[in-house]
C-alpha cells in the first residue's frame, strides 16, 4: 500500500477548520472500494464507514456529522486496495 498524504487532490475535505459537519469529497477513477476511518491525535478511532464502488461512482460528496466529536485535530485516512491517503482535519 502506498501512501500519498496532502498534495493529492484524490481527498478534498472542507471546511477545515470544521464545526458542525465535515463534506468529503474523493476524486479518483479506481473502481474498488474504500474505507474512511478518523483517527483522534492518540490514534484510537473514532469513525469508519465503507464506501463501495458503486456509491462512489455517484461523485458527490458525502456529509459527515462531527458535532459530537470532540474539538481537536484529526487524521482522515481514505484506504483501497492498493493505496492509502491521509488528511489532517481540525474540528473547533
């Protein structure tokens, strides 16, 4: 698995800084599918959802509630087969 980190544009994540929700966006042409997991600054998971292929094919993004996470910085890891990519999100 390779890792690509925040110079990608396969994960768009907005807004960041976050509140309320969070919309995830995932521009690639792979037809597999996904899994979106958040991790807390100690590194427990906090949220994990599978996207199939199918729902990503869709193109929009998705809304995610964070409202009852607590306020911090977190790491949004989207993971296919083959590949890995990871952002930093900050929840106020």
């Amino acid at each position: 698995v390779s890792i690509e980190e925040e110079e990608n544009n396969v994960l768009s994540i907005y807004p960041n800084p976050a509140t309320d929700h969070i919309f995830l966006q995932i521009n690639t042409s792979e037809e597999e599918d996904m899994l979106i997991e958040f991790f807390s600054i100690e590194g427990q998971r906090i949220y994990q959802e599978e996207i199939t292929a199918k729902d990503k094919a869709l193109g929009k993004a998705r809304s995610i509630f964070v409202s009852d996470f607590a306020k911090g910085i977190y790491l949004v890891k989207l993971t296919t087969k083959t590949k890995l990519y990871q952002q930093k999100i900050v929840l106020q």
